[in-house]
C-alpha cells in the first residue's frame, strides 16, 4: 500500500515488480498511467504545473486506497502523482493494483482514479505555447464516472 | 477564533497570499460565513469569493461543505474543483 506525491518522474516497471514481490498469490497486475497531452482544445500546450495541497493530498489518497482495499480483494496497491512543470508527454500520475484475478485488479484500479479526480486535491494550470497561463476547469464527466460506484460492486 | 486559511490554484491567485492567519469573529460559525467574511476584507478577497457557488472547502484537510461547523477547527482551506489525475 504505497502512496506518494513527488516532482520526479517514475518508473513504472520498478513500480510493478515492487507489487510483484508483496505476495505468491497475485495473478492480476493492472496499471493506469495518466500523461500530460500536447493539445487541449485544438491549442499547444506548452507545459502543464500540477499543484496541491501539501498533506490533504497524501490523507485524500490514503483514504481512497483505504476504500478500495475494503471493497476488492487486493493484494496491493499503489498511487504515485506528479507534481510541478511537466512537459507535454510526461507522467503525471501511476496507479497499481494486484489482486488474485484480473477482474478485481481492473475494478479497483478504475475506482482509484475516478476517487482521485474528483477528491484529491491537485489543481492543473495548463501554459499555450503563447506563454499565456489557464486553470483546468473541473469536468462533470468526472462526477458521472465517479457516480458509478456508489453501489457497492455484486 | 484563530484559524489559519489556506488558498489554492485562482483562489490563490486571485487572493494574492497562499496562507493568513486570522482572528475571526465569534459570530463566523460555518465554512460558508467565513468565505462570506473573507469577502468583506479587501477587493482580491471580494474578488476570489465572487463565485463561491463554485469553491470548494476542507477542514483541517478534509473535504467540508459550506454548512460544515467552524468549531474546533484550526486550519481552513479553500480550493476551486480538483482537477488532478
């Protein structure tokens, strides 16, 4: 169970076989990689700096990895996210879930990410290649996806 | 009351501080009178607050909605919508 919020680039590999070793019964790896886009709205983007609310986020994640483990059988999991000026085709956030069989490890992971954007608290500013600077506008599709999950899974 | 409030991403921006330590009135109870109050005490404050329908809050770093009591709370944060992942 590992959540970490850094500037650095991560491995994702090293990330895997970290989970790989937790435990012999794990037969399910699944990995979600999140990057920067080059182009948002038919514009160039330029870079993109992720801030956040430095404690609230590590408690905000901690506690959505916490539901997850409730819900499904995970044998573990892990969400690093990024930080600061990244640059169009970064990494900007990891999640990884193991888990004995496939469906569980996909679930879980799907279920991480739509409770991180809409809860963890990390904003987005978006710099044009013009050198002009934009906040990311929260998107409703992000509460409809997380609305999918209010019922406990069968 | 003291309490330290927190602002980030076009709260902060527009407040122009990251942080301030405040003596709030006793009669600011809730999450919803501070940003209220905070309004009222200078233009940047009044013009971070214009859309408070869409700020969002957390009390001592926990998601709280506006009608969220003050009491027993030391650090006040206000934030547009997250936008991470």
């Amino acid at each position: 169970m590992t959540v970490r919020v850094q500037n650095e680039d991560f491995d994702v590999n090293a990330e895997i076989d970290a989970l790989r070793g937790l435990s012999d019964e794990i037969g399910a790896i699944v990995t979600f990689t999140g990057t920067v886009r080059g182009r948002a709205n038919g514009e160039s983007l330029s870079a993109m700096t992720l801030e956040h609310y430095p404690g609230m986020t590590e408690r905000e994640l901690a506690r959505v990895e916490a539901m997850a483990l409730e819900r499904w059988p995970l044998q573990g999991t892990t969400i690093i996210h990024r930080i600061g000026e990244l640059e169009p085709g970064a990494n900007i956030v990891l999640v990884v879930t193991a888990s004995r069989h496939r469906q569980a490890a996909f679930d879980a992971a799907a279920f991480l990410m739509d409770y991180l954007k809409t809860s963890a608290t990390f904003w987005k500013k978006e710099a044009a290649a013009d050198g002009s600077g934009s906040w990311v506008d929260a998107r409703e599709s992000d509460d409809e996806a997380l609305a999918r999950w209010a019922d406990p899974p069968a | 009351m003291k309490l330290t409030i927190k602002y980030f991403a076009w709260v902060r921006e527009k407040v122009g501080v990251g942080e301030e330590q405040l003596d709030v009135p006793d009669d600011v109870t809730t999450v919803g009178d501070l940003a209220a109050w905070l309004a009222t005490r200078s233009e940047a404050h009044a013009n971070a607050f214009a859309r408070a329908d869409v700020i969002r809050a957390a009390c001592d770093q926990t998601h709280a909605p506006p009608t969220a009591p003050l009491a027993n709370v030391s650090e006040v944060a206000f934030f547009p919508p997250v936008t991470g992942g």
